[in-house]
C-alpha cells in the first residue's frame, strides 16, 4: 500500500457521516434552549399536576404511538411518498419525545404518573372532527373530557383520543401493502386531529411558555400533514397514483421549542 493509499483510508476511516453535524447542532440548539428557559425561570417550574405536565407527559404517550405505526408501514411500505411522509413522522415525533422527557427531567417529575390520561384538562373538552372515510365515529370520539379516559390495555379502546387500538397497530403488521397505505394515512390523520385537540387544550390552560410554544408547533405542523395526508388518502382511494398529485413537505428536520412568548391567537 502507498503512503498516498495509507492517507486516503484514513481519511475516510475519520470523516463523520453527513448527518453528524446535524444532529450535533440540533443537541446544541437544545441544550441552549434548555439553558435559557433555566436561567429566565429560575426555581419556577411547572407544578407536578400542572397542566403543561400533563400536556407533555400525555403527549408523549401519543408520540409514541405514531412512532411505532410509523416505522411498522416504513418498513413495509413499496410507496416513496408513504415511506418518506412514515419516516419524517417517526423521525420528529422522536425527537420531540426525547425533548419533552428532557423538560420533565429538568423540573424535577417523572415521565409516568399515576394520575389518570387526560386529567390535566379538568372538564376541558376535547372537539374532533369526523374521521377520515373508513373509520367509524365509534373508533374516533368527537368529543372526550378526563372523566371519559378509558383504561389502559383495553386493545379496543384508544387510550386517548385520535388513537389507535392495539389491534388497529397490530393489523399494519399483516394488512397488504396497498390497503396498509391507506390505512395508516387514516390511522395518521385521526391521530393527528386528537393530537392538534390537545395541543389547543394546552394552549387554554397551560402557563408555561416553552411548552405553550410547543403546542403552537404542534397545531400547525399538524395541521398541515392532515392536509398533505388527506390529499393522498383521496389519490389512493380515487386509485390515482399519490406522488403525481403530491408534493411532501420538507418535515424532517425538528424544529426545538424555544422559550418565545407565545401569541395567544391561535
């Protein structure tokens, strides 16, 4: 091997993948963000039944669903569209966990509770709108307060609003491609309209700023993936081919809340 050969391998056994640098600047930006929330707040932290809190511990739960259907269709998916609208979801829901388990740690309270889904929000209701065609009203409750939270484990009964049952998850796993495409853009939309209602319920009666920042990205993000999915559904379903009439937003690069004020037109 030449000295040349010798420089060229270990240049490349050294240089960093592409993604590094992003993902290192994003962990920065964090970082910062967390840091300047610490010194503007001082000892002021949420309370452990406040209803930020509640909003970021519930809306972690509801993260996690959407992780989990997303990279089940991610993998199974022969769509392009599908496969990059799964992962994007996957990939800033994840993060966004990782964030809001990140607040809880900094004030001080645990990720889980003991205090029911939904209790943060008293008898705040919460308003969805009609599924997407091909699911029932049953499945999606238009309207659902704390005292309405079913019990966890019922695999035919969504924890919260907008989710999927258990066997709803399960069946992407065995469902053919083409029908779990349209299945999870159903899964998708009705789980975002749930997560866009809490998002507003934290807007009403959160007072932490960061996270009420939070809850705006989640409002609008959201409702422009509805947007972007419900346009696919009705290509799907219309037995079009969805990436002709289809341009996917750019929603891979997570976006840190930032102690903003925030407007209260929402």
């Amino acid at each position: 091997m030449t000295d040349v050969d010798a420089q060229a391998n270990e240049s490349n056994r050294l240089s960093l993948p592409a993604w590094v640098p992003l993902v290192l600047g994003v962990l920065a930006l964090v970082l910062g963000a967390l840091a300047l929330y610490l010194f503007v707040q001082g000892d002021d932290v949420p309370a452990n039944d406040s209803a930020d809190v509640g909003f970021v511990r519930d809306m972690s739960v509801h993260h996690t669903q959407a992780v989990e259907m997303a990279n089940i269709v991610y993998r199974r998916t022969d769509d392009p569209d599908i496969a990059r609208l799964a992962r994007d979801i996957a990939d800033t829901q994840q993060f966004q966990i990782g964030m809001m388990t990140g607040w809880l740690d900094i004030w001080g309270h645990t990720v889980s509770s003991e205090q029911p889904l939904m209790e943060w929000m008293g008898d705040h209701a919460m308003t969805l709108p009609p599924p997407p065609p091909g699911l029932d009203d049953d499945d999606s409750p238009a309207g659902m307060d704390a005292s309405a939270s079913p019990v966890a484990g019922d695999a035919e009964t969504p924890l919260m609003p907008g989710m999927a049952t258990t066997s709803e998850v399960k069946a992407l796993e065995t469902l053919p491609v083409d029908e779990m495409n349209a299945q999870f853009l159903r899964l998708m939309i009705r789980h975002h309209q749930g997560g866009v209602a809490m998002a507003h319920a934290e807007l009403d009666l959160g007072n932490d700023d960061m996270v009420k920042n939070f809850a705006q990205q989640v409002v609008n993000t959201q409702d422009n993936e509805i947007a972007t999915m419900t346009t696919m559904l009705n290509a799907i379903t219309a037995g079009n081919d969805a990436s002709d009439s289809t341009s996917l937003p750019d929603m891979a690069t997570p976006v840190a809340a930032t102690p903003e004020a925030h407007d209260e037109d929402h």
